[in-house]
C-alpha cells in the first residue's frame, strides 16, 4: 500500500525555514550598507567679504586642503572658537599662512551663500574673540542667499569670527575673516608669511612747510622689496582744516585713511582732516622699497 504522506523534498523542514529568515536578514543588511549615508542637512558660508574657505574656494589662496571643495561644509560641535570649528579643515586654523587682509567697513554688510538650509538658532559674530553681535532666527529657515548688517566694528587689523549655530542638532558652522576696518572700507595691507619687523624710520627735526602741522613716518614691517608704512600728522599750536604730506625715500602703490596723490604724497581722507590744536591722526600706506632713510614733510591747508 502507497504512502500518501507529502515528500520530505516538498516540506519546509526546520533547517530550510532557517536558511529562509537568514537570507532574508542578510538582503536587508546589504540593501542597508549600499544605501547611502545621510548627510549633513544645512550647509553654508560667507562669500562677501570673503571668509577664508571662500578664499581658499576660488583660488585666491591655495594648498587649503579639501576644504577649496566644499567652503561650505566648515561644520562641528557648537561652541569652538577654532576658524574650521575644530572639524576636519584644520587648514583654516593655520595663523601663519598670509591670510589676506579684507576691507571691510566700520558698518559691514556680510553676504552669506547656503547650499542646503536649516532651522537656525543663532548666528554670532565676534571681533578678536570677543562677542560683537548676536543675530536670533528662533528656528527660522534661512534662503538660499542673504545679508547680515553687523554696525560698529572697530578700526584696524582685526580678525572677525562667526558661527552658525543650527537649531536642532549639537552642530554649528564657522567662519573666519581677516579685516582691515575703516570707515569706508578702505584697502587693506597684506600680511606675508613669515612678516619680519621693519625698520623704524622717523624724522628729528619734521620740516611741515608751513609750520601748521608735523609728519613723522615709520616702517610698521618689510618683506623683500616692499614695506608697510606708517605716517602720524600733528597739528601745530592752531586748529587744521586739512594736510598734506610727501612721504620721501618711498615709493608709494597703495594708502589707507588718506589719498594717494602721485607716488609720494598723501592727503587727508574726508573724515580725518581736520585736527584740533596739538591733535593727530595717523594714515597707512604700502611702498615698494627697503623702508630705511624715511622722512616726511607736512603742509596744511
């Protein structure tokens, strides 16, 4: 008599019900180890003035590293006061490259470029590691390209820092820029490399040409043929509507809180012209030269 029993070839054994689940588990994990991993939501960074990832982004400055790729992805843990936030770019924390200088306004406009936008908490702007301006979006979302308005910096050589700081994650974004900060966004010096103290220069006895104001002027640093300058007028024993001043033994290319005339002589800008008796005001200026043998004469008008 036939057995009608089912063939043990036909029966999910116990062995073959196993074998089942793990090819199944095992698809899974595959399917989830080719997908590919998330990335950061919010990317972003300042273009104007520029910030030295976008230096670094368009070739003004080189040999930055992976960060000349992407000057948006400049993202780590809140709260670093490190310029790559203490992330991956540590390039960007290198103070002895010639970072160059920007100029930028006492009252500033900062052009900021998103490629992917988040829900922002704050962004916080600080001067020489010092907190200037604190900007709340409470969770808003900014678009694609904006402006921030930052007042009252401080004149000089300053490096200003900025962080982004997202809503709902432990992250922020960071930004450093070197500034050069005058009232109006006058050009600035640039640094070099390996900057070496210059020669200081300034004249005994300052021949003013018509005894109203005084000129002295001092190699501030010097780095092969060229110097940075500094000239400080003093108004005499009588009040001064305006100077002028022949800078001799340079050869002057660029100038700051004055104006250029030729290439020796500097004249007030619009808003330091006018002194006080006995007050003074100092200009900057960059020559081609080695910075030894200056002298200055002033005349006002």
């Amino acid at each position: 008599m036939r057995s009608t029993a089912v063939p043990d070839s036909r029966r999910p054994a116990p062995a073959r019900l196993l074998l089942s689940v793990l090819a199944v588990i095992a698809l899974a994990f595959a399917m989830f180890s080719l997908a590919p991993a998330p990335s950061a939501q919010a990317h972003g960074w300042i273009s104007d003035p520029p910030s030295r990832q976008d230096l670094c982004y368009t070739g003004a400055i080189s040999n930055c590293g992976p960060v000349q790729y992407e000057p948006w992805s400049v993202e780590a843990k809140k709260g670093s006061m490190l310029c790559s936030g203490g992330g991956r770019f540590t390039e960007l924390d290198n103070e002895s490259r010639a970072w160059p200088r920007q100029a930028v306004s006492t009252n500033e406009t900062f052009t900021w470029d998103i490629v992917a936008n988040h829900s922002t908490s704050t962004w916080e702007y600080f001067v020489d590691g010092r907190l200037h301006t604190t900007i709340n979006d409470n969770g808003a979302m900014p678009p694609k390209r904006f402006t921030h308005q930052i007042n009252n910096l401080p004149e000089g050589n300053h490096k200003i820092f900025v962080r982004w700081n997202i809503a709902d994650t432990v992250n922020a974004f960071y930004q450093c820029i070197d500034a050069y900060i005058t009232p109006g966004g006058n050009p600035a010096p640039q640094p070099t490399a390996t900057p070496t103290p210059g020669p200081t220069a300034t004249t005994p006895a300052p021949q003013p040409g018509n005894s109203a104001c005084t000129a002295t002027v001092r190699a501030a640093n010097s780095w092969g043929n060229g110097f940075q300058g500094e000239v400080t007028v003093k108004a005499g024993n009588a009040a001064i509507n305006g100077w002028k001043v022949t800078v001799n033994g340079a050869t002057i290319t660029q100038a700051w809180s004055s104006t250029l005339s030729g290439s020796d002589t500097l004249a007030n800008a619009g808003w330091n012209g006018s002194l006080a008796a006995g007050a003074s005001t100092t200009a900057g200026f960059i020559a081609s030269g080695s910075g030894t043998n200056l002298s200055a004469t002033c005349s006002a008008s």
